[in-house]
C-alpha cells in the first residue's frame, strides 16, 4: 500500500462566473513507503495545492488522494501524517514546549507520554535550551525545527514538508536536511517540496516536477541525473605523462575526452568548511 | 506500514484544548487588557460619577444603573471585537493550517474557539460583577454610617431622615438577588453576540466588516421588539413579510434587558430568566449550527 496515492486529482479554482484557473491537473502520484520523495516545481506549479488536497484543506474538484489507502478527504486519515507548513505558522505566544504540549493534546496525547514525547522531540531538533523560551523570539531556523517537531508529535508515518529550509540559514539547511535522512531511517516517509533542488537531490529517492498543475517529469533521482553515454574517472596524483597516457587509451578505445580538470567542490561544502575552521580558531566576541 | 484508525470521533479533549488555547490568545491581546483595566477604572469609579448625577440623587440606584451598564458595555465589546477576530487572525496568520493538519474536525475547531471565548467573557463577567459587588457593599457601608451618625440620606428623589425603614430600604437595595438575574441575562446577550460574530467571520474576509456587522444586527436586536409593536397594527404584507424576516434572523436581545427594573427594585420572576436564557442557548445553538455548515465547506 502506498503511502500517498492520487488518481486524476484535479483542483480548480473559480476566478469570475466564468472563469476556471487549472490549480491541478489529473494528478497521478504514488509515494512508496519509507521512500523520500521530492515535489519540484516554480511558484504556482500546484505544490501547494497537493499538499492542502493530501491534507483535506482543500476539496478536489475532480479525481481522489489517499493515505495509507484511506481518503484523504476522511479526518482519520491524519492520524497517519504530519506536516511542516511552508513559513512556520504557529501561536507566537506559546513556547517551543508549548506548542509541541498544544499539538500532541490535539492528537489524543496526554500524561507522562506526552510529557515524554515533548522531552525527546526537543532533544532530536535541537531546542532543549530553548523550549521555555516563546516563538516570537525564535529566528526562523528555530521555528522550522519546532515545526518539525509538532509534525512528529503524534508519531505519524507520512511527514509532509512545505518548504522546510526556506529562509534557513546553510548550517540550519544542513541540519534539517540530516533530520530529514534520520526520518528515513526511522522508517517514515516523507514528502519534501522545495526549491532548493541540491538538497533534494542529496536526500530524496526519488522526485517528480510540476508545471502548470501537471507532472512533466517523474523518476528516480540517479536515473533522471545519470549521464548514460557518458563515464567518468576521477584520480588523485597522476602525473601529467600518466594523463597523456590515459588521454591515449580514451582515443585508442573509440571515446572522446569531454572535460578534464580539477573538480570543484560545491559552495555549501566550502562554506561549512570555512565556517567548523573559524569556530576552531574564532573565540565568540573577542 | 502506518496503519490509523478507521474512525475517529468527535472529542471534548481537542475541544477543550483548543478552548484552553483561545482563552490564552485573547487574554495576550492588547485590546483585551485594554478594556478590562478600562472596565475596571470605570466600576470602581462609579460612586464617583454619582455626584454629578442632577436628575437621581439616589445613590444605590445610580451605582447599580451604572455598574451594570458598564458590565454589559465592556462586556460587549469583548465580545464583539474578540468573536470577529476568532477566525480571522487563524486565517490570516494562517495558524489554521498545522491545526487543520492534525486529526482534528473543523467542528471542533469552531466549537472550540467559540468555547473559549465564550469562557473569557464569563470569567470578565464574573471579575467585572465582584467589583460591581464590591462597590455595592461600599456604597451600603457608607449610607449607614451616615446613618448612624444621624444625617439625611441621599434615597428615593430627595433626602431623607435615617429611619429604620428607610436602612432596610438601603440593604434590600444592594443586596438584591434580582441583580444576579440581570447579570445572568447580560451574559447570555455576550453569548448570543459572539456566535453572531463568530458567524460572519465564516465567510466575511475584514475584521472591520465582521465588527460593523455585528454591531448592526446587535442594534436591530435592541430595536426588534419596538418595531414588532410599532409594525404589529400594519395590515400591509410587505411590512409583514419585513416583520417575520427580521423576528426569524435576528435576535430579540430587549428580552434580555431587565436592568431597569432591577434598578427600579421591581422584582423580575425566575421563570422568565430560565425562559429568556434558554431562547440564548437556543438561538445560539442555531447560529453555531449554521457556522458550522459554512466553514466545514471551506477551503482554506
């Protein structure tokens, strides 16, 4: 049974008497359990949209999704997902524990069990420090993670995730991103939209891209990015005769060198680096 | 695999949660501690502004006239302008949508905020007629010490000589059980008020709009009952069909007003309060009812 499924989900919306907007366009998805799948599109594709039909925020206009082969238009079905909206929205006025407190009651949870949840959910997202402390003096990272941590408050075994490095600074994208592969290994599934198309190729199995309410494009990471008429080597301490040699041998066996060169490392990679040095070296404010 | 439940029923622990949470919210509201420290600065100043009273230098009568006056304006307010932020502020901060994303019914959510508003007002109610209270005993304590040092008393439309009788006058008065009856029946024109404005804010996109509709059918429903007599002898059926419009919609909230005769220490019959209260409840019932009907289609 598949974790999210849709069959010809379809959403309009009535802009005049007359007038219908395409929000989703028949709609066939299915989300395998414990996979991470990524939802790609621009602005107005209809990531959004999936999402509130998923969640039964909005009504399909044609077409059916289900969770955990339940209709996602049923309330029950909730009781299996979780979800971290796009921009974190919760009560400004309640501390990290209390929201979490606030979630886990609307879910059923109670005594010692809630109590004990709220203790391991801060402690998973980094917030233990913080967690009496209100949101309205959270920066964004820290409402991202106890956003997290309300969409795992009732355990659920699908997490659906709006945006979730959005407006995160690299250290707290990171941090997010290996929660995201913990969550994996958990066993839960999750259902990632983002722009950031580097970190869903790190983390996501596989991903599928909206446009105009439609899926254009749909596999599995490695297949869709793998470059098949092409290979490619990369050595260390070869001497410029060796490369000679090995340009040779390419000419020998019918190929053709493409690119040579010293690879680059990615600017996330580098900043991270630069950034563990200086916490080496730099006392804070001094 | 996940599996959930094949059915999940409507719980009073979500519903109380949420309550619990919009209570919070409105009490951390700017306006809310506004009105309530306004609230309380006008009840304890009441024998204050006694004085300037020319028509009524009846002491007791003024305090009670102007106390319960002040319950039921604050009260009001509150209610007003809470009940057409309700949902308002959910949309607009969009904190409806992790809630929504729970196991949660969209009736339960309504109930819910509307619970715990409807609880705020009952604890102001409760605070606001403990100063009225406190004010009364006040009042009474200084009329008999004036009393007892054998002054004229400010009762009834003049002066008077401090005879037993006219005493008993004083604490029959202030303690008059008829008061609890009024502010009872001020309470449930809150309650009625604010499923009105929890009603608009279904489907009314302005805090502004949901306000001024509010207040409009809040005046019509002070201004039912005289139109109904003043109508009543109209054979015209456009008139009537206007009448039988307005009695079905909105609410006849002078049935709810028995403050001047409370004040005037005629005795109000607890038969009528039971009555008048559980046409409140009912009235309400039914504008949540529809409520209801319009957020659970919704797309939010």
């Amino acid at each position: 049974m598949n974790a999210i499924e849709t069959r010809d989900l379809s959403k309009y919306f009535r802009v005049s008497l007359r007038r219908k907007v395409v929000g989703l366009d028949r709609l066939n998805l299915a989300v395998r359990p414990n996979e991470v799948y990524g939802l790609l599109g621009p602005n107005g594709s209809g990531k959004s949209t999936t999402l509130k039909l998923i969640l039964g925020l909005f009504q399909p206009s044609e077409g059916e999704a289900f969770i955990f082969g339940m209709s996602a238009e049923r309330v029950a079905s909730r009781v299996s997902v979780g979800f971290l909206p796009e921009n974190p929205y919760f009560y400004r006025y309640l501390s990290g524990e209390e929201t979490i407190r606030f979630f886990g009651r609307l879910c059923g949870m109670r005594g010692k069990n809630l109590e004990d949840k709220i203790d391991e959910l801060l402690a998973l997202v980094g917030l233990e420090a913080h967690r009496h402390r209100r949101l309205a003096g959270y920066s964004k990272g820290m409402l991202q993670r106890v956003g997290l941590a309300q969409a795992l408050v009732h355990d659920p075994g699908l997490i659906l995730l709006d945006e979730p490095t959005a407006g995160v600074d690299p250290i707290g994208s990171i941090e997010i991103r290996n929660l995201i592969i913990k969550l994996k290994q958990m066993g839960k599934t999750v259902l990632l939209c983002s722009h950031l198309l580097d970190q869903v190729q790190d983390i996501c199995d596989r991903v599928g891209i909206l446009h105009y309410g439609k899926m254009i494009l749909e596999g599995e990471v490695k297949d869709l990015l793998a470059r098949k008429d092409q290979f490619q080597f990369v050595s260390e301490g070869l001497s410029e005769p060796a490369r000679a040699k090995v340009r040779e041998a390419i000419l020998k066996g019918g190929g053709r060198v493409v690119m040579e060169g010293n690879p680059e490392t990615t600017l996330e990679q580098l900043f991270l680096q630069s950034v563990k040095q200086a916490e080496k070296t730099i006392q804070p404010g001094k | 695999m996940q599996t959930h439940p094949l059915r999940i029923y409507f719980s009073f622990g979500r519903l109380w949660t949420i309550a619990r949470n919009t209570m919070t919210e409105i009490i951390r509201q700017k306006f809310f501690y506004i009105l309530v420290i306004f609230a309380v600065v006008v009840l304890v100043s009441s024998r204050y502004f006694s004085q300037f009273s020319m028509q009524d230098l009846d002491q007791v009568k003024f305090v009670k006239d102007f106390g319960l006056a002040a319950i039921k304006i604050f009260g009001t307010l509150i209610a007003i302008v809470g009940a057409a932020q309700l949902l308002h502020l959910e949309l607009e901060n969009r904190t409806i949508y992790p809630i929504l994303a729970k196991p949660v019914f969209r009736g339960e959510f309504l109930l819910g905020k509307y619970l715990g508003m409807i609880a705020l007002l009952l604890l102001t109610t409760l605070m606001m007629s403990a100063i009225f209270g406190g004010v009364l005993f006040y009042t009474e304590h200084q009329l008999l010490a004036t009393a007892g040092r054998g002054e004229m008393l400010p009762v009834g439309v003049g002066y008077q000589m401090a005879t037993p009788e006219v005493v008993q006058q004083i604490i029959k008065q202030t303690r008059d059980p008829n008061l609890l009856k009024a502010i009872a029946l001020i309470y449930f024109q809150f309650v009625i008020v604010s499923s009105i404005g929890l009603l608009i804010a279904t489907f009314a996109t302005s805090v502004i709009f949901n306000v001024i509709a509010t207040v409009m059918i809040y005046l019509c429903g002070h201004l039912e009952s005289t139109a109904r007599q003043a109508w009543l002898g109209d054979p015209s059926p456009v008139t009537k069909f206007m009448l039988l419009i307005i009695t079905f919609f909105v609410p006849d909230l002078s049935a709810f007003d028995i403050v001047d005769s409370v004040v005037l220490g005629q005795a109000v019959p607890l038969n009528l309060v039971i009555r008048t209260i559980g046409y409140g409840i009912f009235y309400s019932a039914i504008v949540l009812g529809v409520a209801w009907c319009i957020f659970q289609e919704k797309e939010i």
